[in-house]
C-alpha cells in the first residue's frame, strides 16, 4: 500500500467511525501535510482517492468536505438506457401535464418539483436592485431596447461567459423569458414541421412537449446515468437519420444529473458539426456544480456557430423573473426574430434589476452558498435512499444541480407511485414523462433542492415503504 | 332649419372663425342651455350633429372639446378594401423586418413606430409601485403562481371586465408576455400548420408573421376604414373555405383605426359562431377612446365560448413590463398549456407591481389624460397632413389609439417613400407591410402618440413633400 493509500484509509476509517462527520471540514492540505507529516502531494493523492470513493467532495475555494461513506450509498446504475433510436412522433404532453397538475398543492413535500426552495434565493437583495433599478429605468428604454435585450445585463453575461474562458460578445446574446423560451426559440429557428431532432434518454419533458408542439419527430439516443449522451450510439443514429438538431444538456442533466466529460463533449461537437446539425445546449444548471469549478459547456468547443447555448437564471438567483438567454451562434438573428414575433421581449424591469445585481457584485457568493447546500442537501437524501428503499435501488450521483435519478426494482410501476406518493403528500417526478416512449417505468426523479428536515426524512421513508410494498 | 341645427351652425362658425380654438372646451350642455335660452335637449342634439361633423367630441367625463374643423381635414377614405379572398401561404416576415430594423434609430422622428411615447406614462407612480411589491413578494410566489398568473392582478383584470359589464372571471383569464403572446397562444391553441386563418385587409404585421412561422395560410377579408371588416365579404369567404380561426381588431384596429359598431360585433360573433370558429380579438387599444365609454368588444357578445379576448398593459400603462392577458373561453386550459410549454410564465415582479399599482387606483385618471393628449394630438396631426399632403391624399379619423391610416395619390409608392422618409430621418410604416399580398402601395400608417412638436411638424411638411414630388 503507497503512502497516500494508507492515508486514505485511515481518514476513511475515521468517517466510518464518525470521527469525522457529514459536512466536516477535512484539514487543508498544508495542514494535512504538516501534521502528518508527509508530502503536499501525498495528501492530495489522498484527497483525490476519497473523492473518487465519494467519501469527500472538493468545493470551491473552501476545502475538502466529508459527504458520507460511499458504501452506505445506493449503487449508482451503470447502464446506458436502450431507446429504439427510431424517429418517432411525440404525444406525451398530455401525462406530463396531468402528473404536474397533481403535484402542485403547495402542501405537498415537492420531492417532484422542478425547483429548488425559493429560500435559497437572495430575493432581498433582488428586491433592492430592482427598486433601484426600476427607478433608474429610462422611459425610452421601454420601447426601444426590446429584443435582443438590455444592454448592461448582455454585457454582464458576456463577461461571465469570458471569466469561464468563453468568447461570447454581448452581440451575440438574446435575452428570453427564461431558458425555456431561448430554447424554444432555437429549436423553431432550426426546424420545420415533420423534422426530426436527436434527444437524451431520459431526457427532460419540456423538451418532449415543445417537439410535440411543432409537429417535430424525436429520436432518442442511449445516455449514460453518468456522462450524458452516448457518442458511438450517436454516431450510429446519424448514419440512418437526417435529424435537424440535436437538444441536450451537458451539464447536470435533467432528470439524470448526468455530467459529460470535456473531452466527450469537444467529441460531441465536433460529431455534430460534421454533420452541420446544430446543437441546442440547455445549460441551466451548469452554474451548481459541487466540485471547483464550472464545467465548460459544449459551447467552449464550438467553432463554427452551430452550438446554441441557453441559460437562465431561474434556477440559481431569481425565480420568477423569467429571464435566461441565448447565444445561438450563427443562428443569432434568425432567434431574435423568432423572439420579436412570439413575445416581443423579455420584462425591461425585471432585466434592468439582474444587470445592476450583477454589476453589483456578489452573484458568485451567493452562488458558492447554494452549491454548498445542495451538494450538501444531496448527501443527506442519499443516505436516506440507502436507509429507507429497498435492496435493488440505484441512484445517481450527480456533482451538481439538484436532481437525482433512482432506478427502482423493476416491479414497481413509477406512475402508481405517483399517485400513491400524492395520496400521502408527496410529489415525484415519474420516470416516463421523461421519455417519448413513457419507458423508465421504474424510475423516478427526486429533487432535493429543498431544506432537508423531519418532513423530508419522512417523506423518504414513507416513499421507500411504498416502494418496498410494491 | 330647425332649432339645433342652427345652434350648431352658430358653433360651428365660432369654430372657422377661431373664436373657439383647438382644444377649447364648449361649455356643459347646462351652462348653454342656460345663456342661449334653449333646452338641454336642444343643445344635445346641436353636439351630437358638430360630433358627427368631426369638429368636437366628447370626452369622458370632462365634456365636449374642439377638435377642429373638419372641412380643413384630409376627407376620409370610403371604400372597404378588396383583396382575393382566396387562401395563400404568407411570406411577409422579411418585408416587415427589413422595414421595422431600419426605422430603429432612436433620433429618427418616429411616425412608423408601434408604441406611443413612453413619456406618456406613470413610470415612476408604476416604479414605487415595482419597489413596494417586489419588496413583499411572497418567496414561493415565484415557483408556484406560474400560469395562469399572479391571483390579484387576474382579480384586477377581472374587476374592470365587470366595470365594462363583461363576465369573465379571474380562472378564464392567462397572464402572458405582453397581447403578442397572448394572441400567439391562442392562435396555436386552435390551429394546425396548414389551416387558414381570416384576417383583415390591411392587418397588423405581427399577425401574419404569426401565420407565417406557424405555416398557417391566410385569408384577407375585405374590410372597411371606419367600420372593419366587412360582413358581407365575410359570410361569402365562409361560404367558400373553412378557416379554423378569425384573428382581427374591433377596437382602433392596427393600421386602419376602425372601430367596428356595435350591432356589427354582435352579427360577427354571430356569423362566427354559426360556423363554429374561434375569433382571436385583439384588443390592445381599447382602452384609448376617445368618445364617453370604451367601445364592447366582440367577447361582450360571446355566448359560446368562442372569443378568445387578448389585451394588454403596453399600450396604455406599461411599456416594456411585457404584461397582457388572454381570456379564451373554452380554450382557456389549452392557451395556459401552451403558455406553460413555451415561456413557463410571465415575469413574477412585473405582474405583482402592476397588481398593485391596479389595486391603488389612479389607473383611470391616468387613462382619462392619456385619451385626452392623443385626441388633441391626432387633430394636430391632421390639420398639418391637410396643410401639407397633395390633393388626393385621404385618412381615417379613428376615436381612439394612436394611428392613422393615409391612404396617398395611387402614384406614391410607400416603399419607396419609407426610404426615402428615413433618409430624411423619418420612419413610416408602408403599407405593404400589412398585407399578405403586400398591396396597399400607395398607403402610410402614422403614429401621432409622440408628442406634437415643431420637429414633428417639420417631419410632416417633408413628407407631404416627398409625397408630392413622387
């Protein structure tokens, strides 16, 4: 056993024995490095292995955390999902509305919810940048400054672009009612009715709703639990289809948590720039990473327009604003046009609040807050999954966002869960609104995104209960 | 000569003769009953006739006013337009666009523009109302009052359905992104790529746009100048095809400024009905009558469910807060569904702060002034059209909103005139923008919602001067 072997297991040892506890901060490597003397290197080989293990988690700036014993963890699934990767027509609109409208009394534990809590929002300091704002607001900018959106916030979010290494111009930039709309907008500016475009397996119902809405037909591609799409089944799926576009998200997938690797998007790229198919990258949950630092977007490999990156801040500071944009790369005018002739623009106020938060400062403070708590938050949930469902559950081990994908014995049915989970008060998001072809009847999507309490632990158990009677 | 026909004559000669000026309020029917020994009755009659002549009009509340003299008024043009009838793809976005990014320029006098001028309105009244409201918006708010909208600004919508005598209650009414998206999920909600939809001739550009990017196929309707759309045509068009929507403006219709009586939105809904179609009735100006009491629209006559009414807070209060309303009737769940898939919701700020401004009043007088400041502005408009167009130029004399539609010598081509009006820094709005089959060459919207000025005036002599060299 190497030094730095023996040092992981005796720190694993020391979680194990709960020495060290959920959400300790471990020593920092100079610590480590001094007080047990050996080399700085040694603890990071350490470090590096616990963190493999899932025993501790890096964050940014602050350190290494212990996030649980692994081995009391639910198995993550390791199988790529197996679609018939056949075109087909899309009518899924209907279960998806009725699942939602039955998840949304307000009393209900929102395990099934598409948000995180609006707690972890700083919607005072919002509040404050908006009076201010609002009462800045030149009366010409109202009709003037439409679409492709206020000035300042574009620039701000160029430069956000540039600080994570990207060259994104503020020309480039559309502002839209949310990232819903910029992706929306994206898809019409690159489809026609009758046109196929590639999806994940599972793949997020927004975008099976909005291939149904424009008579679009959806080809679903195997995705790992882990890395997102899967590149060798993509390839194969474009030597028999013409598909338009390609939809997904690289980062943090929806309802996966799936992460795709850089290199494995600069392949996906470059896949689909040889085919000249555009790909429209929902990227909203990119900025809730657990780990030390944003993973790029596909869009960093993007050299010849065809990546259409779309992002909000809807879900990490202010919803209920609905603003997110895009950067359509080439297709820029043609979605700005799409925009004027849908909804015009996007609420002056509410863009003219987000630049002067922004500008500002404190965005990324705030930020490093609500990835602690969610990576936290997904520790806590996780653990009570191995506590309380049964043998045979897997789940997902996402390094950011606030979803978790459970893959539950294959006996349990997801959409008489729903309804038996809703009969106790508790929402879930089932595994076939997920899917053009109502598959993943066994899974489910939990959010944790919402402040872990008693409530919640009940919920879980009770959840694994009904499970387990299944 | 009969008693009030005198008096009105007598009045009238005041008018010519400057004794009463532009502006000038006439005293109350009780006052002039009074000082010239006549009855109330008398004096009606007497302001009714110089009302139908166009040189005073009543203004809500406040009495009647001098609007000019009508004989130096450009006369009005008298016969319904006659396009085909027949169905046809639409392929007009460019056009429009083309025309709309050229004319953007803000120091452009803006006589093509869409918006009045922003100076119009309470924005800071509208701005402490935002800091109030954005200051006590309840967190979760934000993620659980999506579509169908903030419950208290449905509420204020809904009470001031009532003040005008309609039923709609807050469940029927989606807040949207401004009327745009309003219309544009409607329309989507009762259509299929493919279908023909009934519109005016001339209509609003962003209506075929929207017919446009839905593959939807127009029908042009032959509609009058003062009246709107001609029933008559109507019911024969019904005879030939089956549209699947009627999408039109009763009220201060964009470009025309007619306002259809009445007795003939009764007969439309009537006609509609009978062959089971859906009216999409836009009703963004409204509000801006300049008469005693806003004109119906057709939804006062819906029995069936069948108009879907679409309005909005950007013409009249809010520009740029990108708030409107749809109330569908029987379509009302559908329109919310594609609301929920295509924009999730409308911002959450902007709707509270108009909430709360509509629950503190001031709404009305803000309204009442509005309505004031654009009568007088479009007499100002055109007495300086009369002084400065060549003979054979005619134009509409809407009661309310904020266009006028001039309809030049057949010589003129308004395309050309729109580059040429621009190069001497002035934006029109041609006429073949409003028109699937680009006809009206030799017609010109213009906007008198900005203030009357000599830079404004000086734009209008330039015009009449290109108008009269072409």
């Amino acid at each position: 056993m190497k030094l730095y072997e023996t040092l992981a297991a005796d720190i694993a040892l020391s979680i194990q024995e709960g020495v060290l506890r959920l959400g300790d901060r471990l020593p920092s490597v100079r610590q480590a490095s001094a007080s047990r003397d050996v080399s700085p290197s040694t603890v990071f080989q350490a470090y590096y292995l616990l963190e493999a293990r899932g025993l501790i988690r890096a964050r940014e700036r602050s350190g290494y955390y212990v996030v649980g014993d692994v081995r009391k963890l639910p198995p993550e699934p390791e199988q790529a999902s197996q679609p018939d990767e056949d075109s087909s027509p899309v009518d899924i609109s209907e279960l998806v509305f009725e699942v939602l409208e039955s998840s949304k009394m307000r009393d209900v534990v929102p395990l099934g919810s598409a948000f995180p809590s609006p707690l972890l929002f700083p919607l005072a300091r919002l509040a404050k940048a908006m009076a201010s704002s609002v009462q800045q607001l030149d009366p010409w900018s109202t009709v003037d400054d439409l679409t492709p959106g206020n000035p300042q916030l574009r620039r701000q979010i160029a430069l956000r672009y540039r600080a994570d290494g990207l060259h994104v111009q503020p020309d480039e930039i559309v502002i839209t009612n949310g990232a819903l709309d910029a992706l929306n907008l994206c898809l019409i500016a690159v489809t026609r009715p009758g046109d196929a475009v590639l999806v994940e397996s599972p793949t997020f119902y927004a975008a099976l709703q909005s291939l149904e809405r424009n008579g679009l037909q959806a080809i679903e591609v195997p995705t790992h639990p882990r890395e997102g799409m899967d590149l060798a089944a993509l390839a194969r799926v474009l030597e028999r289809h013409q598909p338009k576009a390609c939809w997904l998200m690289t980062n943090f997938q929806n309802p996966l948590g799936s992460l795709m690797p850089d290199e494995k998007k600069r392949d996906l790229v470059a896949l689909l720039s040889q085919h000249d198919i555009p790909l429209i990258e929902d990227d909203v949950y990119g900025e809730l990473y657990f780990g030390d630092k944003r993973p790029a977007p596909a869009k960093a490999y993007d050299t010849k327009g065809l990546v259409m990156h779309c992002s909000s801040f809807s879900k990490c500071l202010a919803p209920g604003y609905r603003v997110g944009w895009a950067a359509p790369g080439r297709y820029t005018r043609a979605v700005a046009r799409h925009k004027l002739t849908t909804t015009l623009a996007a609420s002056a106020p509410a863009q003219a609040a987000l630049a002067t938060y922004l500008e500002k400062g404190g965005y990324d403070r705030h930020l490093r807050q609500l990835r602690h708590t969610l990576a936290l938050q997904q520790t806590q949930f996780m653990e009570a999954i191995a506590r309380y469902f049964p043998p045979g559950t897997q789940a997902t081990r996402p390094r950011g966002g606030y979803f978790l994908w459970v893959e539950l014995p294959h006996a349990v049915n997801a959409l008489t869960l729903h309804r038996q989970a809703l009969s106790h008060g508790i929402s879930i998001a089932p595994g076939p609104i997920f899917s053009a072809h109502q598959g993943f009847t066994n899974c489910i999507r939990l959010n944790y995104g919402h402040a872990w309490d008693a409530r919640t632990e009940a919920a879980l158990a009770t959840l694994g209960q009904l499970v387990q009677n299944a």
